[in-house]
C-alpha cells in the first residue's frame, strides 16, 4: 500500500497518543507468520508509545481473500490520490486478470468503470495478459473486452499540452526530435525533426534529445526501441510519456533514469475540438540523462519522482 503522507501520519500519531488504538487491527496468521492486513501503521506507532494494540485474527482468511481486504479498506478509508487507487486496482487486476471490471469494482468498493479503464491501461502494457475471456462473480465466462473497444487508448492523436512541452524545452534545451508525431502536433512540440505514421518512427535512427509520447496500445514496440536507440547512445536524453504502469517504465529505470508519478492526471490535446481532454488513462513522465537535476527541478513540483534504488 502508499505510504501515509506525513501529516496525515502526524495526525494519526497524535491521536494514538491521547486515545490509544481504538479500532482493532486485523492479522491473518499463515505459517507461523502474523501478517498485517489493516492497520500496520496503528500497530507500528502503538509500538514505538508503548500501548496495547487492540488486533482481530482472521486466520478464516484465504491468502487471496487477505489481500483482497487489505486492498479494499484501504481504498474505503484512506485518502488516496486517484493515481493511487489506480495503482491498488491494478494490483488487484494483475493478481487476478480473469475476473471481470464488475467484480473487482465490487471486491474493492469502486465502481467498474474505473476498474474498466485501469484494465485498459495495463492492457497497453507488455506484462498484462490478453485472455479470451474474463469471468464474472456469476462464475460465467464473457468474451474480454478487444483491443479495438479499448476506448482512448487506441486514439493516437492526443497531443502533448504546451505546459508540458516547455518543461521539457526548459529540461533540454531544445527537442532534437519527436518520434511519434504529426505535423500538427509539431506545432506545439516544435521539434527539429519529427516523424510521422507515414514516415514511420519505428523504422528510423534516433538522435540528440528526443521527446517521445508515442501510441500507448503499441508501448511495447516504442518502449524498446527507445532502449535500443539509448544504448547506442545515439540518443543523449530523452523524456518519455507513457501508460500509468510503473513497470512499463522498467527499462528506462534500471538505466538509472527518474519518473514523475503527476499528482494531476495530465489533459492532453484534442485536435478534432481544439481542447484539452481527459483521457480515460493517466500517464507518466520518465527521464533519463545527465541532468536529471534539471529534470527534477522543472518536473518535480508536479508529482512524485521515483528512482530505481535496487539495480
Ligand atoms: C500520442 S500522439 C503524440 C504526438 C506528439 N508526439 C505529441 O506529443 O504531441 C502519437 C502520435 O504518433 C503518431 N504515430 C502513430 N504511429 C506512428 C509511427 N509509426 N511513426 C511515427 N508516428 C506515429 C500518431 O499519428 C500521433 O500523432
């Protein structure tokens, strides 16, 4: 689970201290191991004041069944920003993709159609299983939902805001090149070459400083090709927008580059309306390079930064 913010630890600290633990913890004890379903936080400040910690054992508890409610209280009680509850639901969906967006929705007290979308989202994503067909609590199989019907994520042309694209000016310099564009989204990303579906970006060398926010449902095939263009450091820098899966990050990670998890969903640009939309899926913002404090100082404000610290 996210760690608590620090205030909201503070406030939880101060409470303990005047009324003691007043709402039991739950533990599930599985193979001499007392696991902490609901409260590791309470049990943690209990210990360190030294007061008793009031605890209910759940050892009727099936080990899917422990984290299925530790995931649920968490979603029904804490303060979550919507990209954490995203990532709880895809923990949920990771550990059991064959069950359908109504269950889970149920399982964890959140309506469907967000776990619909996080299903999407992980669907763009190399690690998430593509099964014919999901299950639903009736215990029926439905055919799964096709990557056509996947909603915006199939939509190419979702432009990056000029916000964002200065930051990335401000980070860089200037853009050497956008890998995956259009001339009318070059307007904006003023990169000095660009290349479009039909001069085919996968198909070309990389260089310099590349700004990339390329189609989410072929991620994969971008997400390496960048890999490669690092490692034959064609590519000097690059910053990167993708799916809202840290994993699909992996790559550019364990180079020793940083990702900005947006406290804020980022809209991006609808050419057919002329506005900024919000797209059913978030995303996130990696860098890697040599000024990553530069990165960090433009990029750092507007979420969390997250770095690799295990190679
Ligand atoms: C999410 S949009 C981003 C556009 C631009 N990079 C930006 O940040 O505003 C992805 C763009 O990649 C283009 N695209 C799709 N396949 C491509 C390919 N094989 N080569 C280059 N561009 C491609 C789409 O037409 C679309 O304009």
């Amino acid at each position: 689970m996210p760690p608590l913010s620090p205030d909201v630890y503070e406030g939880l600290r101060a409470s303990i201290a005047v009324s003691g633990v007043v709402l039991p913890i739950i533990v599930w004890p599985h193979r001499g191991v007392r696991y902490i379903v609901d409260g590791s936080h309470r049990k943690g400040i209990a210990t360190e004041l030294g007061y008793e910690c009031p605890e209910v054992l759940r050892s009727d508890l099936t080990e899917e069944e422990a984290r299925v409610m530790a995931r649920a209280l968490n979603m029904a009680r804490r303060q979550l920003t919507t990209i954490q509850k995203r990532q709880i639901i895809a923990d949920q969906l990771r550990e059991t993709p064959e069950k359908s967006a109504r269950w889970v929705g149920k399982m964890l007290g959140v309506d469907d159609k967000t776990v619909g979308s996080v299903r999407s989202e992980l669907a763009s994503g190399a690690e998430f299983p593509h099964l014919a067909t999901i299950r639903g609590q009736d215990g029926k199989c439905y055919p799964a939902p096709s990557p056509s019907s996947r909603s915006a994520v199939g939509n190419h042309e979702r432009y990056t805001p000029s916000w964002l694209v200065d930051a990335v000016r401000r980070v860089f310099g200037r853009i050497d090149l956008d890998p995956a564009s259009s001339s009318k989204a070059n307007r904006t990303v003023k990169a000095t070459t660009f290349f479009t579906k039909r001069t085919d970006g996968l198909k070309r060398l990389w260089h310099g400083r590349v700004f990339l926010n390329p189609p989410f449902d072929d991620w994969p095939a971008w997400a390496g090709r960048l890999d490669r263009e690092i490692e034959s450091r064609r590519v000097t820098q690059a910053v990167v927008v993708g799916p809202a899966n840290i994993s699909a990050f992996r790559p550019l990670l364990k180079r020793g580059g940083v990702l900005l998890v947006p406290d804020e969903r980022p809209k991006y640009y609808d050419p057919d309306s002329n506005r900024l939309v919000d797209p059913p899926f978030g995303s996130l913002i990696g860098y890697l390079g040599q000024h990553q404090d530069r990165f960090i100082a433009v990029f750092g404000t507007r979420g969390v930064i997250l770095r690799q610290i295990v190679p």
